[in-house]
C-alpha cells in the first residue's frame, strides 16, 4: 500500500467514524422546546424534542456510518465502492434531516407530545435550538466527503492482509550421523533405503577382531 493510498483510506474510515458518532451523540441531546395554546381553562402544554424525536434518520444514519467506517477496512474492489456509496447515502440523510429542522419542519413531531394535539390546541410555537441540528449538518457533509472519496478511489486501496504470516521453520541439514541412522532403519524393516551405498557407513563388527 502506497503512502498516498494509506492516507485516504485513513481519510475515509476517520470521516465515516467521526460523522456517525457526532450524529448519534446529536441524536440524544435537545432540539426544541415545544409550547402548545389550548382553549380556556384548559393550561398550556409544554415539551421537548430531541434529535431522534424531531428527526428519526440522524440515530439510522449514526449507525449504518459507525458499520461502514469498519466495513471500509474489510472489504476491498468493487465491495468497497459499495461501502462509500451507502456512507454518502447515509450523509445525505443527515443533510436532509438537519435541514428539514432548521427549516421548521418539525410540527409533526412537535404534534405528537402528549397534550399537544386534538381540537383543544388552538397554537403550537416551536423554538428550535440550532446547535444540535448545524453539527448533524456538519456530520452530514464529513459523510458524504468520505464516502465519495471511496466510492471514487477505494477500488485502489488494498484490504487488511496478513501483516504477520508465519514462515516456516527451515529444516537443520541432514548430517552423514543423520542419513545412516535412516538408512539402517530402513534395512532393520527390509527396506531398500534410497541413499546411496556411500552414505552408509561400516557395519558394526560383531566378531572378534582378527
């Protein structure tokens, strides 16, 4: 892998990482106060809403961009072209979502507290907090750069290999103690042993010597 290649693989995996974890941490905290009129006697209804309430797709899209960050380190070719495909996917959801709240797109979700909807209601005000919804735009833009740039140029990135294959372990030379010892089994079992006859050495004497 070329420096150059390692960069922006680097690149992809820590955008899709940090954009899913700033959209589920976003997912979690308060988007909007909620403040609903009802007729007389009946008191106001006040509630809020967090990111998954006022935009369900921000925790969807925090999750498929955590799975993909690991996918990209995976996979390889084509399979991770896909993977920066569904990351930038996951982005435009993000981007979509966030700006759909900034835009006040929210009176559905604001409808559904408790107490804030039937006849009774006669106004409904929605005071958007804009920091959660500008940081998953944020997070949006992070995902979509990263998932373009494997989509585009992932097909070059090699996947995890084997760093730390095991070699196997070269076999001492035979020594001539090594080849005999062979060779007289070889005989003991009536075998013709595939040495040659120099590689034998003398019989052992069993007689007395003359």
């Amino acid at each position: 892998m070329t420096s150059a290649s390692r960069r922006e693989l680097t690149a992809a995996v820590v955008g899709a990482a940090v954009a899913g974890a700033l959209a589920l941490s976003a997912a979690g905290q308060r988007w909007a106060d909620v403040t609903a009129e009802r007729r007389a006697p009946l008191p106001p209804v006040a509630g809020t809403l967090s990111g998954a309430d006022a935009a369900p797709l921000v925790t969807a899209a925090g999750l498929v961009l955590l799975a993909a960050a690991v996918a990209l380190l995976a996979v390889r070719g084509a399979g991770r072209a896909v993977v920066g495909l569904l990351t930038a996917v996951a982005g435009g959801a993000l981007l979509w979502s966030a700006v759909r709240v900034l835009a006040g797109g929210v009176s559905e979700a604001a409808a559904g507290l408790p107490g804030a909807g039937g006849s009774s209601v006669t106004s409904v005000a929605v005071d958007v907090s804009p920091v959660w919804p500008v940081l998953t735009l944020a997070a949006g833009l992070l995902a979509v750069a990263a998932g373009l740039l494997a989509t585009v140029r992932g097909r070059g990135w090699p996947g995890m290999g084997r760093r730390y294959e095991r070699t196997p372990a070269a076999s001492p030379p035979r020594t001539d103690e090594d080849r005999a010892q062979e060779a007289w089994k070889a005989l003991d079992r009536g075998d013709d042993p595939t040495e040659d006859a120099t590689d034998l050495p003398p019989a052992p004497r069993t007689g007395p010597a003359v």
